[in-house]
C-alpha cells in the first residue's frame, strides 16, 4: 500500500467522470455528497481507494435503468492522526436478496449466473475491493433491498496530510 497526499474531493470527482457517458447513456444521475467539514487532503493509497470507488460506480451504472446514483462521504471515527473514511455508492437498480448478498464479497461466487450473463461481469471486484479496504485498515459491504437498489460501502483508515506536506 502506498502513502501519498491526495484530494478526496478531486479522487472522487475523477471517478464520478469516468462513469458519466455511460450513466448519462443510460439516463442516471449521479451526484456526490461530502460534508464541507470532511477534510479533503488526506495520506493514504489514492489509486486503490480509486479502483474501489470505479469498481462501486460501475456496478451501479451498470445494474441500474434509472435513479440516480450517489456518492456519499462520512467520517466513522477521527484522531488527530487519521479518520476511517466511509464512502458509499448508493444506486436505485435491481437490488439484491439477503440470500445473495451473503456470497457478494466470497471468491469465484456470483449473485445470478442469469444476471451475469444479462449484464456480464464476473464478481470479482467486489472481493478485490474487499480485500484492498481490508489493507487499508477497513472493510466493505452492502446494504440492498431486491427490487429498490443498492448501497455499497468501503470504510479506510486514511490519515491527515501535514500542512508542511500538501502541494499549492
């Protein structure tokens, strides 16, 4: 794991911009929703947190007909050292049963090979994001209701960047 200075705010607006053709072709809106106390730079693996947060964005795109689909910040526990960040993707798609969420995050496991072979995809990410959460001192999961949606979640331990440290 790496340990750079980097901007939420900008690691989150370059995520949402890579998704935006393909949730604009399918109709979706998609929105982001930080607090403005949340502190912005921050020293952590940005590029893993990305591949995440992309992973998160793009089964929401892609399990979703319409809605909106919103990414949320929020701060689990804070120090004066590190704060364990929550970021969530909450989507208005097909959701998922309780049965099928249990085997989400378990390798070579898929919800529905139906589903896959409708909307392709093997399930992998989500046990890689997993797993990179894990490294990065937090977890990841889902809340979802079949039929309303779903809400993915990643939780990191990222630590304050030094005033001395962040570039101008």
């Amino acid at each position: 794991m790496e340990a750079k200075i980097f901007s939420l705010n900008l690691l989150i607006n370059d995520a949402l911009t890579v998704q935006e053709i393909v949730a604009e072709a399918k109709g979706l809106t998609l929105i982001r929703e930080i607090p403005a106390t949340f502190p912005d730079q921050l020293s952590g693996d940005a590029f893993r947190l990305r591949q995440i947060l992309l992973n998160f964005l793009g089964n929401a795109c892609k399990f979703s007909d319409r809605g909106t689909i919103t990414v949320r910040v929020s701060a689990v526990e804070q120090d004066g050292v590190s704060v364990l960040a929550r970021i969530e993707v909450e989507d208005q798609g097909i959701g998922i049963s309780p049965e099928q969420q249990a085997t989400l995050f378990q390798s070579f496991t898929q919800v529905d090979g139906s589903k896959t072979r409708k909307y392709g995809g093997t399930g992998l990410g989500l046990v890689i994001s997993k797993r990179l959460a894990n490294l990065m001192g937090g977890d990841a999961g889902v809340i979802s209701q079949e039929g309303h949606g779903s809400t993915f979640w990643v939780t990191v331990r990222l630590k304050y960047a030094k005033a001395s440290e962040v570039e101008i």
